[in-house]
C-alpha cells in the first residue's frame, strides 16, 4: 500500500455513497446494515467497514464500533478519503480525538477543500488542546460551512483558548440562530466571552434571563459563570434550587457534585454522586467519578464504587471500561496495591491507548515508585493528545519545554474563568515551576505570587489558630509534667519518627533509613493525629469542656500503655519484622510531647534548613490544599509564622528532652551524605550497611511533593534558593524576626490522672462509696465535667440517695443535653421517686430520640472513643 493521496471524494462507488447519504441523514442502523453486506466484497469490505464503525459508533454501539476500527491500526491501512474521515469521526464520537487526528490529517491530502474533513480535524484538534493547529482549520471551517452551528462554536472556542475573546463573541453571534450545535456548550461558552471581555455584569443578565425563561443549559452556564466570579456561595443556591424544580436532572446532580468538590466538599459531592446513580443505576460513568474520589470518600466506598463500575463494563471494551479501570486502578493505588493498580492502569490504555487519567495516575504510580524513564514516556504520550495536562506532568518532573510559547498557551489557559474561580490555580504553580527552570526569576515569582493569591481564597487556615496551639503544647508538656509521667507509656524502639518543616529533607532521610535491611519507611502516617482526634472524641463524649492538649494530664498510666500497644500494633503491621518502623510526618514536630510520653525510648531525627530556602520551597510547590490541608504555604507571612512556630516548639522539646532528639542539617547532609548516614544509623544504634548509601535505588513508593528530588542523585542546588528572591521577601523576614516570648507552662493538676476511669472501675465493681468519693474529686475539679456528674448520680442512685442522684444527673444533661442513655438513667431516678410528670416528659423524649445503647451502659474505654 503506498503512502500516496487518498483518491477524489467524488471517485466514491455508488454503493458507498448510499451508506454514506444514510450517515449524513442519520439513518445509522440502516447505515450498519448496507455497509456489513458491502464488507463481503473483497473491493468494498475496508471502506465498508470503516462506514459501518461510524454507523456504530453514532448509534452508541461502542463494541461494534471498536471491533471494526481495530481493523485500522494506522491511517495507512486505508486509502479511501471518506473511508478516512469516517473512522477518523468515529475515534471522536468515542472520545478518542488523538486517535483520530492522523486518519483525519491523511484523510485531508488532496482534500483541503473538503468542509467535513476541516470541520472534523479542527474539532479534534480542538479537544485534544493542540489549539494553535486547530485554529486555521477551524476559520477553513465555517467558511466552507457557513451554516453550521457546530463549527462556529468550536471556533469560537478557539478564540477563547488564545485570548480573543472579541472574535469568540463574533464567532458565537453567527452560531446563535443555527440548530447543529451543543447548546449548552453554547451558552458556556457565550458567558465565557462577556466575562473575558470584562462585561460580568451583562454576561450574568443573559444567563439569569436565559436560566428563568428554561433555556437548555443555562443554568449550567450560569453556575460556572459565578463560580468563576468566585461567588460559589450563590452558585450552590442557584443550584440548589434549580434541583428542587428538577429532581430528576442528572446533568444538575453530576454538576452540584463537580461544584461541592471544588469548595472542598467531598461528603457533599459523594452524595450528589449517588443521587445520580439512583437515577441511572447503570451508569459505570457514575460509578467511575465517584471511585475516583479514592480517599476523600472513604476506602470502603470507594472500593465498592469501583467494582461496580467494573461489572458494568465487563466484557466491554473503549473508554468506558477504560474509564472504570482507570477508577478501580486509582483506589488500588491510594492503598499501596501498586502492583494491581499498575496492571489496571495498562489494561485501560490496552482499551484507550490515549485515555489522559489513565496515562497520568500510570506515570504518577512510576514516578513515585522511581521508574522516572517510563513516567516521562508516558507524559510524552500524554503530550500529545493533550499538550497542557501532558507539559504540565513533564515540568513537574523538571523537563520544560525549549519553545516559550508553550507557556504562553498554558498561561492563557491557566487564566481562564472556570468553576473552580477567575484561575487556575494549579497551572500558575506549574509555570512558576518552569519559568525558574529557565532561570527566569522576574516571571517565576510573578506566577508564584498570583497563584498562591489564588489558592487562598479557598482556605480556612488561620495562622493564629496555629500558634495558639503551639503555645498550648509547650504549655502542657513541660518538663515537670513529663517528669511526673515518668513510667508512662511503653519501652519498644520500633516507632522512629522523621519530623520537621515540610520541604526540609524529611523524604531524604526516610529514604535512607529504609534502605537499611533493619528498617522500613512507612511514609506519612495519620496515626499520631488519629490519636489526638480520639482524645478530643473521647472528651467531647464525656462532656468536659476540654480537648487536646490540656486533657492530656487526665490519661492515666495503664491507659497511656493501652494507647502506645495499639499504635505500635499499627506500625508493626506495615513490616511486621522491621526493628524500626519510620512515620515521616512532617507536622508530628507539634507532637513531640505526645510521642515521647507514650514511646520513652523513640528515636525522633529533626530536620534542620535554611528558613527562607524552607520558605521558597513551600511557596512554590502547589500542595492542593484548599479548603485545609497545608493552608500555612500559601502567604509568605504565615510561611514564616509556621517557621517561627516551628522553632520555638524545636527549641522547647530540646529543652524537655535533652539529648534525646538528633538534628540533622539538610544543607550539610546534602554535602556529606556519607557521613551524615553513618550519624543516622549510629543514632538508630543499628549496624551499617553499605546499601544505605544506595537509597535511590529503594524500590517503594514516594507520595510527597519530593517525589521527584528523591528518585535523583543528591543535588545541592536548592541551596540558598532564596536569595533569587530576596528583594520580594519583606514579609517574611519581618515574621522570622519577631520572636514571641514562650507561654508560662500549666501547672500541674491537683487531681490524680485517670481518675475518671478509676471512677469507674469502682462503680461497675459495685465499689459505690469509693465510686463516689472518685466522682465527686473531679467534679471539685473540672465542675462542668458531664460524666463526671452522671455517673456520680449513678453511684448515689444504687446507694438509694434518690434525691442527691437525680441532681447530679439533671447537672449532667444540662451539660450534655443529647445523650440518650443518660436520659434513660435519669429516667429510672423519677420512676424511684414517683414523679409521675417527669417521667412522661422523659419518656416522651426518649421516644423522640434513637435508642444508641442500652439503658445504664457505661461509656467504652477512653481508646475505644
């Protein structure tokens, strides 16, 4: 076959051009039928079945689609123009544009003039981002189809995507009376132009106008015009009450879940997922987002997604069972099945050979298990069929293109209103990357600044909220609390901890002391802060008034070696035979006190850095963490409270701990790596191993933003980073400079520790003096502890001192109003007394209430809160 012209459209044998006039006209099962006979003749059967893939894929036949156009590996295998456009259009209509593309460029030699032949190769072009291409064949487009409504609004989105917005108005006005054209994708695209133009306030009009007389996809459009207005409050109300009137609207549903994940709503987004699929059970596309919100929805749920969407697309091929492997690919690898979830990922691109998400969760995986060759392969292939999600991987991964108007186009891009606001945030980030990749550090730090302007519009950190926490951890743990806590906890050295400011060289470190045949890096664990929010769970059960960290000096000795057998129980699973398990939290330096109060012999490794290399480091690294998260590295003031914060609690565990916690300097560390891991292994009392000096060969994954540091040699260019930034960095200095004083310690409590529990004991071992005299202490104490005063009227209702009983309990509920089984003792208390008023009051409020426990069942033990 040669490489030659495809031959003249007109040299189309009559019986094709009956399939192809049933294709124009949309009789496509009819299309099917005439083109499956024509592919027995052998002089037919290429163009016949290439016909026949279209027919199929326009009548949503997605199997019988694939099945034919796998018969076409190349555009080569075909030389019939039509032949060429129709399998071209049928990679499209399958959501394959990339695909497409070289059938529909081949299809185009000695065919420039052909209207469907420009107009589909721009379309494709257009969805595959490779903009600059699609423009003049779209603008080749309307002007051999003037009346399509269609090609007037995929140039109108060519417009937007180069930042001409005035042509995209013009564009939009010559497809507004036409038919042929996405409605909705209209009237998106029509607010897009107006906001573009600054005309907010006229763009809204339209849409309001448009939403209330029940234009198609108004609504839609209008919801993205305020949530690129930044006015997500009112687009969710707008929504809200659009899916009141339309309860049955799935498309309004799928976007209420879009809109709740941007304001970092997953619960709310999960929710919307699934009245969707209650609507359209069957729908593996359904189930496939709602899979992919992995974590943020819980593993369990997501699983279940997952493997739904995988049943409803078994023995399917094409892109929705790629899409549900992608899914089912992605919860695997949230929970380190990185195996699996490599397998499930090549599967999908085995169905969808340019499916993006598949191609980028399967480079993500390499990268982060140090297989950087293939991942950057990989971001090549996603380069092209989608250049700006495929540069975007490749910059992260410190590979910048040579031609600047690569970044042009991503900054038009990144400054595009969307749902998610007037930007994007995560592609400043990504420029501010490549630009100081250049060494162009003007530009660099003009993208840092506007996207991190960007990002904190969503979040709810709050610096003071911080230090005051700060203050009240050196506040509680003081040297003479933990001095009064000796015993506590248990003696293992299995749990070492690697803490410091994110961005310090924690990442390093654990990754060489996992190389050590002794030791295993578990990575970021949650498991100290799981911890405290048990305490705090604990606490707001008991109704005292107190959280973390002041309740601590209420944890008595044996409940402080129940809580360190089931953390170190948690650590053991991950490497059941290491003798030392790493958690590499950064933030765990806020819970030094805690760690060592339950694990004494703990190792802990301190990293040390530059401030303001820290600082820069954090500030340009996008950490998606609206709504929470990392809020701190958003505004180079509260970068530098952190950093303040940080240092003062360092300073304050050496003081309480001396000796105990080793610092290591990241500066000096990258400059003597040898010598440094000799310190660290010394400091683990282990033996050495050379292999500890080849920890970029660990074959384990890395999940954090260093991801891409750690799997190359030790650089030393990172330091004093800071200094191409310095004449910007008024604020932060200003910040480092002001050292608050440290807070006075807490005294020590007047109360033995456990002593609530203690209470207890002696009230379920029928020991109701001792139970009294235990109760009534704390109360003397902590007089608005609830528990406290309950279960003092419990040991005063099984002495029979009725009266006394039910004051202390009404005290309780007073300060613990909704708690069903305290409802139920107080209940027993007025039957004994015969106050026969009460007791239908407390009934009738009971019946109201859903039974959780049993009528006088104590509450579990504090670990089990």
């Amino acid at each position: 076959m040669t490489d030659s012209a495809p031959p003249p459209v007109s040299s189309l044998d009559p019986r094709l051009a009956q399939v192809l006039n049933l294709l124009q006209t949309g009789q496509t099962g009819e299309a099917m039928e005439q083109a499956d006979k024509l592919a027995v003749l052998i002089e037919l059967k290429r163009p016949a079945r290439a016909f026949y893939a279209l027919a199929a894929a326009m009548d949503n036949e997605q199997e019988k689609a694939m099945a034919a156009l796998a018969e076409f590996p190349t555009p080569s295998d075909l030389d019939n123009g039509e032949a060429l456009l129709s399998v071209g259009s049928a990679w499209f209509r399958l959501g394959e544009p990339g695909t497409a593309i070289p059938f529909l460029y081949r299809a185009r030699r000695g065919h420039e003039k052909h209207p469907m032949i420009a107009a589909r190769l721009g379309a494709c072009l257009l969805a595959a981002g490779r903009i600059p291409e699609a423009l003049p064949m779209l603008e080749q487009a309307v002007e051999l189809l003037p009346n399509s409504g269609g090609a007037w609004l995929n140039l109108a989105r060519v417009y937007l995507a180069v930042g001409e917005a005035a042509k995209a108005l013009g564009a939009l006005d010559m497809a507004a009376s036409l038919p042929d054209k996405d409605q909705r994708l209209y009237m998106m695209s029509h607010m897009e132009a107006l906001s573009s133009l600054e005309r907010h306030d006229e763009a809204e009009l339209l849409m309001r106008q448009a939403a209330e007389s029940g234009e198609q996809g108004a609504t839609a459009a209008l919801v993205h015009m305020l949530g690129a207005r930044g006015k997500h409050d009112e687009a969710w109300h707008l929504l809200k009450d659009s899916l009141e009137t339309k309860p049955d609207d799935t498309g309004l549903m799928e976007l209420a879940a879009e809109l709740a994940q941007v304001r970092g709503r997953f619960g709310e987004a999960a929710h919307w997922l699934k009245q969707a699929i209650e609507k359209q059970p069957d729908n593996s596309g359904l189930w496939s987002r709602l899979a992919m919100m992995g974590s943020r929805l819980g593993n369990k749920i997501a699983r279940e997604a997952a493997n739904r969407a995988l049943e409803l697309t078994g023995g399917k091929s094409g892109l929705s069972r790629a899409h549900a492997l992608t899914a089912h690919a992605h919860v695997l690898a949230e929970n380190d099945e990185l195996i699996l979830a490599e397998a499930g990922y090549r599967e999908a691109l085995a169905q969808a050979p340019q499916f993006a998400p598949a191609l980028v969760g399967l480079g993500q995986l390499l990268m982060q298990r140090g297989h950087v060759d293939q991942a950057m392969k990989l971001y090549e292939d996603l380069k092209k069929v989608a250049p700006l999600q495929g540069w975007s991987q490749l910059i992260q991964a410190r590979k910048v293109p040579d031609d600047s108007k690569v970044l042009e186009q991503m900054a038009l891009a990144a400054r595009r209103p969307s749902l998610e606001g007037p930007v994007q945030s995560h592609l400043l980030f990504t420029l501010a990357t490549a630009w100081e990749k250049k060494k162009e550090y003007d530009k660099a730090w003009q993208f840092a600044v506007d996207a991190n302007t960007a990002a904190k519009e969503h979040l709810l950190y709050r610096p003071e909220h911080h230090r005051a926490h700060v203050e009240r951890e050196m506040a509680r743990f003081s040297p003479e609390f933990m001095q009064s806590r000796a015993g506590y906890g248990i003696e293992s050295r299995v749990p070492t901890f690697v803490l410091g400011m994110p961005r310090s060289g924690t990442t390093l470190v654990e990754q060489i002391l996992g190389s050590h045949s002794r030791v295993y890096g578990a990575g970021e664990l949650s498991l100290v802060p799981e911890l405290i929010r048990k305490l705090n769970a604990w606490e707001i059960k008991l109704g005292t008034r107190r959280s973390y960290p002041e309740c601590i000096d209420d944890l008595g000795k044996d409940e402080s070696r129940r809580f360190a057998e089931r953390h170190l129980a948690e650590l053991q699973a991950y490497a059941p035979g290491a003798e030392r398990v790493v958690d590499k939290l950064p933030h765990n330096f806020e819970h030094v006190g805690l760690i060592k109060l339950l694990f004494p012999n703990a190792r802990i490794l301190h990293l040390k850095r530059e401030p303001r290399d820290v600082a820069m480091s954090n500030y340009f690294v996008d950490y998606a963490a609206k709504f929470g998260g990392m809020g701190f590295a958003y505004d180079l003031s509260w970068i530098g409270e952190q950093l303040v914060d940080h240092q003062r609690l360092m300073n304050h565990w050496h003081r309480v701990f001396p000796g105990q916690i080793l610092d290591v300097d990241y500066d000096a560390l990258v400059e003597d790596v040898e010598g440094w891991a000799h310190r660290i292994i010394d400091y683990l009392e282990l033996p050495w191993e050379e292999e500890v000096l080849a920890f970029q060969e660990l074959d384990r994954a890395v999940k954090t933003a260093s991801v891409w540091q750690v799997r190359q040699p030790v650089y030393t260019t990172s330091k004093a980073k800071w200094k191409r930034y310095a004449e910007h960095l008024e604020p932060l200095e200003n910040v480092l400079a002001d050292i608050p004083p440290m807070p006075e310690p807490l005294p020590l409590s007047r109360i033995p520790a456990g002593l609530f529990l203690d209470g207890m004991a002696h009230l379920q071992a029928g020991r109701t003096a001792e139970a009294e005299a235990a109760f009534r202490a704390l109360i003397l104490a902590r007089p608005a502890h609830a528990a406290a005063h309950h279960f003092l009227g419990a040991a005063l209702f099984q002495q029979q001192k009725l009266v006394e009983a039910r004051k202390e309990m009404r005290r309780s509920i007073e300060l613990l109003a909704d708690h069903q089984p305290w409802l139920e003792n107080l209940l027993a208390v007025e039957k004994a007394l015969g106050n026969a008023g009460e007791v239908e009051k407390l009934t009738g409020a009971i019946d109201n209430r859903t039974c959780r426990r049993g009528s006088g069942e104590t509450p579990p033990a504090i670990g089990d809160a």
